[in-house]
C-alpha cells in the first residue's frame, strides 16, 4: 500500500514538472514570435496568442522592445477592423478596448527606456488620435477633445509638422461640428500661425476659417479672406463648404445650392448632419418642398440612429472615464491571482511532504510537530493578508485628516514654497522676457519631468480644483491645465509661453481660450485665485 502510494506521489510531480515545462516552452516561442513579427510579411495578427505570453514571461515584459511590439500589434489589430467594415456594438468596444491596451503597453514602454524618440511620440499620437476618432464619430466631444489634444501633444514632441498641423484643423472641426465656433477658430488660429505650412493644409485652415467666421456673424472678415478663394485649381469639400457656407449666409440660396449638395454627397456622417440643415432651409427658400422634405427626413434617420446608439455611446464614455482605474484593477487581479497560484502550489507542496513525512516518518510526535507549524504559517500568513486592506484604510484615513486641517492660506503657502515652483522661479533671476524675445529663452521650456512634478504638487496642495474645473467646465484639456496652474502663481503669458514651449500669441490665445471656456472677461489670475478658494 505504501509502494502505491509513493508512486502515485511520484508521478503526480512528474506531471507537474513536465507541464510547467511546456507553458515556458510555449511561452518562450510565443514571446520570439512577437518580437520577430513584422507587419510586412503577413496580417495575421490575431494568431498570436498575446495572452499566453502576458500570463507566463515576465522576463519578456521587462524588455522594451517586447511591450513596444505587444502595443503596435493590438493598434494595428484594431485599426484594421476599424477602417474595414462598418462596427457592431461588440466590434466597436472591443477595439476600443485594444487601442486602450495598446495605449497602455505604449506608455510602459516609454516609461522604461532612457530617450524616448520622435517615431515613439508619433506612434502614441497616433493612437490617442484613432481612439479620438471613435469618440467624435459618436458625437462625444468631451473625451473626443482631450484624446486629440494629447495626440496633438505628442506630434509636437515628435516634430512632426504636419501631423500636428491636422490635428489642429480637426480639433478646430470638432468644436464646430458642435457649435462652439468661437473655440473653433482659435484652433485655426493656432494652426494659421505656425510656419512652413504646407499649400493644401494652409488651403484647409483657411476654408475652414471662414466657414467658422461665417457662423461667429463675422461677415466682414469672412468676406475679406473669401476673396483670395476664387479661380482656385483644387475645388475640394472644405472649399465647397466655404463657398456654399458664404452664399447661404448671403442668403443667395441658388449659388449656394450646388456646394452644399456637393459637400452632403462627399462628406462624413456628422458634416452629412450639418449641411442637411442648410439643405433643408435652403429649399424651404427655393419652394421645393419635396427636396426640402428629403432632407428634414434624414436629419430624423439621423436622430433615430443617435438615439440607438445611445447604449454604445455611454458604455464608451464610461470606457474612457474609466480607463485607468480598469488598468489599475487588472493588474491587482492578475497579481493577486499570481498569488494565488503561489500560495497553492506552496499548499500542495507542504500536503506532499506532510503526507510523505506521515507515512515514512517512525516519530508521530515529530510529524504533528511539523504539520502544526506549517498550519501556524500559513494562519499567520492569511491573518497578515487579512489585515492589509485595514492597514492601507488606516493610513488613508490619517492623511486625510492631515489635509483637512490644513487651511487654504496654508497650503497656497506649500505650494508657492516648493521646490518645483521655486526652480521655475530662480530661472528667471536676471532675465527679462520680452514679448518679441519670448522663442531666445526655449532653454527655460520645462521638461516633462518638471511638468509632472508641478502638476503632482498643486494636486497634493489642491486636490479638489482640476476635479472640480473639468466638471464645472466642458472642454479643459491637459495643457490648458498646465497653463492655468502657471497662471495661478502669477506668471505673466510671456513667461507662460517660455516655459510651455509656446509663442506669445499661441500663449495669449490659450489664454483667451480659458477665459471663454470660463465665460469671463475680466482678470483670469483673479479668476481662477477664486475659484480655487473656493473649491479648496
């Protein structure tokens, strides 16, 4: 009996070990896979089993190249399902959900290697720009603005002109898509003013501008630029729109007729939703009625479509309000199930040598010994495991209370004295920042590491006042965050501009842009002084 019993034992390890054995085989190949997988050679993506090589190879993760590759796979995964066919409910959150994994690995690869480059800065723009995009095919400007607004920050870093120069024009189209014509333009703007503009983007700003001129009543400008539009060669959709935008506003309803028929014919769902208006308005003026009713039953498809999509709307705006407290609790998923497969394969193990220790041992007393002593362990274990919530708890809730006894008064003055604020303030000793020199001081730019730094410490000062403005304000963005925090210890836009990278006018405009988005007209520090106070 005991013979039987030590073979099964045996076999059972033997088993064991041969198992383990081919998951780090497996793993391994799956792992050399990826990192040899080119998208040139082949478009089967899917075929890889990433979630095989997530599970077992925490070697491979510590590799760059490795996380790099996992996040290029998921985006393009993604992106070719997008651009193929039109998306299911399921299809769209799916991809969705790969792009923000790719995000995810995207962002771990950058944190562990020493010099990020300008095609990495790209490749993440590109993904926050696709992710963007889904959220403006569904009319959710809020999430669709602030992942464009980072893509724009990252085709900045990575100099790429262009790129960054669309993104501009598509920020700028968002916003007026939605009848917020006054940010819009200063979205042209900011592109209007950068140099080596290429013709047929110059060519778009300037179309679009005037459109958005025209919709702000700013008939004199829009008039004055929409001469220089006239006997050009290359009669695309941003200039039928200008065309057709300005006749329509003329109210000379048959020269404007055939522009917006052609943008309606060319153009994307939401621009589709647009010019059906002025079709429809259009014909109202010309007596067609028939047509006119055409296009008043496309606005109510329209509608009807937006209403079925309402579920997918919402799933994906939680999706992104959601994103980084998803990631967090995957990973503490899959640690706490790592530990759980350690803690039973430590429990097997101790039953394997409690029962061999039972069977061959000829002291009992010796056996009990060693079995109360590992059951004395492990309670001891599980009681630490138990009592770690409470700890964490504890020390959150003792914190807490320490911030709120602090005043406003008091932290203003903590945060005014901390060494990032006093850094940014001893690099101005001895210069003076003129509004024409403002581009001779790019040495005083802050780096992303200060710019985490400052914004971390007014968190940790402030903690209830970016929370409060992105919910009292529709349309913040990171930067504009960053601009309103310089703001708040009294720097001027000239020094603003210097230390965000920016020109003066770019500087002057972001702020005239906060001042919109708070609806104010007097003295933005003042402003925002109070309102900080009062959300502290």
């Amino acid at each position: 009996m005991k013979r039987i019993f030590k073979n099964i034992i045996i076999l059972s390890l033997i088993i064991t070990a041969f198992n383990l054995l081919s998951c780090s085989d497996v793993s391994k190949s799956c792992c050399e896979e990826i990192l040899n997988f080119s998208y040139t050679e082949s478009d089967s993506i899917v075929n890889y089993n990433i979630d095989l090589a997530e599970r077992c190879s925490e070697k491979y993760h510590k590799r760059p190249e490795f996380l790099q590759k996992i996040s290029q796979i998921y985006y393009y995964d993604a992106i070719n399902n997008y651009t193929s066919n039109e998306q299911s409910t399921v299809d769209l959150l799916q991809l969705t959900k790969k792009l923000y994994l790719a995000l995810e690995y995207m962002n771990s690869y950058m944190s562990r290697i020493d010099v990020i480059k300008s095609y990495d800065y790209q490749f993440r723009g590109e993904i926050y720009e696709r992710l963007g995009d889904i959220y403006n095919d569904i009319n959710s400007l809020k999430p669709a603005a602030e992942l464009y607004d980072k893509a724009l920050s990252d085709y900045k870093s990575a100099d790429s002109n262009e790129k960054y120069l669309n993104s501009l024009i598509k920020i700028g189209k968002l916003y007026q898509y939605n009848h917020i014509p006054n940010i819009a333009m200063i979205y042209f703007e900011m592109a209007e003013e950068n140099k080596d503009i290429p013709h047929n983007i110059y060519r778009k700003i300037i179309d679009n501008k005037i459109v958005t001129l025209y919709e702000l009543n700013d008939y004199k400008n829009a008039d004055s630029i929409f001469k220089n539009h006239f006997n050009v060669k290359v009669q695309n959709h941003d200039y039928h729109s200008a065309v057709g935008t300005k006749y329509f506003y003329e109210r000379n309803y048959k020269e404007a007729l055939p522009h917006l028929k052609y943008c309606f014919e060319n153009g994307n769902m939401q621009e589709k939703l647009i010019v059906s208006e002025k079709l429809a308005e259009t014909y109202f003026n010309l007596d067609d009625h028939d047509n006119e009713m055409i296009y008043i039953q496309y606005q109510a498809k329209y509608n009807s479509i937006e209403i079925r999509r309402t579920p997918l709307k919402l799933d994906l705006e939680k999706l992104f309000d959601t994103y980084y407290t998803i990631v967090i609790n995957d990973k503490t998923v899959d640690n706490n199930n790592n530990i759980a497969t350690i803690v039973i394969i430590l429990i097997i193990s101790l039953i394997i040598i409690s029962l061999i220790t039972i069977t061959f041992s000829k002291s009992k007393k010796k056996d009990q010994e060693k079995i109360s002593t590992a059951q004395k362990t492990i309670s001891a274990n599980n009681e630490i495991i138990e009592s770690k919530d409470k700890i964490i708890n504890d020390i959150s809730k003792k914190l807490t209370d320490i911030e709120t006894n602090e005043n406003y008064e008091e932290a203003y003055k903590r945060f005014v004295e901390c060494d990032i604020i006093t850094k940014i303030r001893s690099s101005f000793d001895g210069i003076t920042i003129m509004t024409k020199n403002v581009q001779n001081h790019s040495k005083l730019q802050l780096s992303s590491k200060d710019t985490i730094a400052l914004i971390k410490t007014f968190n940790n000062c402030f903690p209830k006042a970016i929370a409060s403005m992105k919910n009292d304000f529709e349309g913040i963005t990171p930067n504009d965050i960053k601009f309103i925090i310089l703001n708040f210890i009294n720097l001027n836009n000239a020094e603003i501009a210097v230390l965000l990278g920016l020109t003066y006018g770019a500087a002057n405009k972001r702020s005239n842009k906060i001042k919109n988005i708070f609806n104010i007209k007097d003295d933005l520090n003042q402003f925002i002084c109070s309102y900080i106070k009062s959300k502290f």
